[in-house]
C-alpha cells in the first residue's frame, strides 16, 4: 500500500516532466499549443457564460421563491411510503439542475443531520449517482449548438430517477434507519 502511495505521490509531477519532454521530442511547440488552447477556454467561457448565468438564475427563482419548499410540503406524504425522507427531496430537485447548487444542498443536509445520518448517507450517495442533466444541456448543448435534445433529455431525467430510486434502495440495504 505504501508503494502506491509513493507512485501518486509523483504521478502529477511525472506527467508535468513527461510531456513536454516528449513534445520537445516531437518537435512541437508546447508554450504556443499552450496560449492557443488559453485562448480557445477563453472564447468557451465566454460562449457559455450566458447558459450557465441562466440556469443560476432560475434556481435562485425556484428556491427564493418558496416554490421548492411548497412542492417538498406537497409530495412528502408519498415519499414518505417509499423510505424517502422528505429533507433530501430538495437535493432530489437541484441535482439535476446544478451541481455546485446541490453539492451546496448536500452540505446542508450533512451539517444539519450529521454525516453518518441516513439523510447523510442519503445524501452522499445521491449526490454520486446522479448528473446534471438541465446544466448539461443548457450549457454543452447550447455551447456547440445543439437545438434538438428532446431525447437528451427524457434519456438524462431518466437516468437520474433511476440514480435516485436506486440510491434510495442502496441506502435502506446498507444504512437502515435505527
């Protein structure tokens, strides 16, 4: 195991030492591929800057707007018969959405119940098994022009019901409430 530990440890600075070596080697120009790949990040985020402020923009909508809450208050009867706890229908909401705003969720709900809470767990494993599915094709899709996604997205929201259905299993097998 401490062997492993000493081949990651230098993995990082291997790789910064290997390639341009093997750039030099091939006779290319590693600062110049470097400006311009720079430059090309740069016109990316630019491109993409109004898709992302966009979506932040809604969710802070959706959330500030009490509608998040209302609709946890409407549906956590029936969570509730399935072993989903009404707490974690918030990240169940936002995940798909934003990343950063449900990893922000989660850390709520860690700091709220405790890491080693169900609604933690829960919440972990949720947050691990699902994607970003609105984000994704907001932005990727809008940045490279995509306008047709229908099946996108019906296959994205798909997979994260499944994510989550699954996460919720996972955990009552593992973590069962005490």
């Amino acid at each position: 195991m401490a062997a492993l530990y000493g081949i990651s440890q230098w993995m990082i600075p291997l790789i910064l030492v290997v390639i341009p070596l093997w750039a030099w080697f091939k006779q290319v120009s590693v600062y110049d591929c470097f400006v311009e790949g720079a430059a090309e990040g740069v016109k990316t985020a630019i491109r993409i800057f109004p898709y992302i402020l966009g979506m932040l923009v809604a969710i802070g909508i959706f959330r500030g707007s009490g509608a998040l809450a209302a609709l946890t208050d409407l549906v956590s009867p029936v969570l509730g018969k399935i072993g989903f706890p009404a707490e974690v229908l918030p990240l169940a909401v936002i995940r798909p959405l934003s990343g950063s705003g449900a990893l922000g969720v989660t850390a709520e709900l860690i700091n709220a119940y405790g890491p080693d809470s169900f609604i933690g767990h829960l919440a972990s494993v949720m947050q691990g098994s699902t994607d970003t599915t609105f984000y994704i094709l907001a932005v990727y899709f809008g940045a490279v022009g995509i306008k047709k996604y229908r099946h996108a997205l019906w296959v994205g929201l798909t997979a994260d019901c499944v994510g989550f259905l699954t996460a919720i299993f996972i955990c009552h097998l593992f973590f069962p409430l005490s």
